[in-house]
C-alpha cells in the first residue's frame, strides 16, 4: 500500500469514528408520496436542516 493510500485510509477511519448513522425506513406502498418526494433530495442534508430549524432555541 503506497503512502497516499494509507493516508486515505486513516482519513477514513477517523471520519469513520466521529459519525452517527440513524437508519429511517419507508414502506413502498403505504409512504410512496414520501418517496417520491425525497427521491432527488440529498435525504441527509435535507433532515439535518429541517432538524436544526425546528429545535432552533
């Protein structure tokens, strides 16, 4: 493994271990609108906006 992808892998590693993952699921038939909605959204930006707006103190 040459140097830049080590370097690469330890970055990885590091973001790795500062990340949180919450898993949202939809049912096809009964959320489809919802779906449809978000299927060109960034979903995880677009939550974490909404997210911050709504408890915004």
């Amino acid at each position: 493994m040459d140097e830049k992808a080590k370097k690469a892998a330890e970055y990885r590693k590091k973001y790795e271990q500062n990340r949180v993952m919450k898993a949202v699921s939809f049912h096809k038939e009964k959320d489809a609108d919802l779906l449809e909605l978000i299927e060109n959204v960034d979903f995880s930006q677009w939550i974490k906006n909404i997210l911050r707006e709504r408890f915004k103190k």
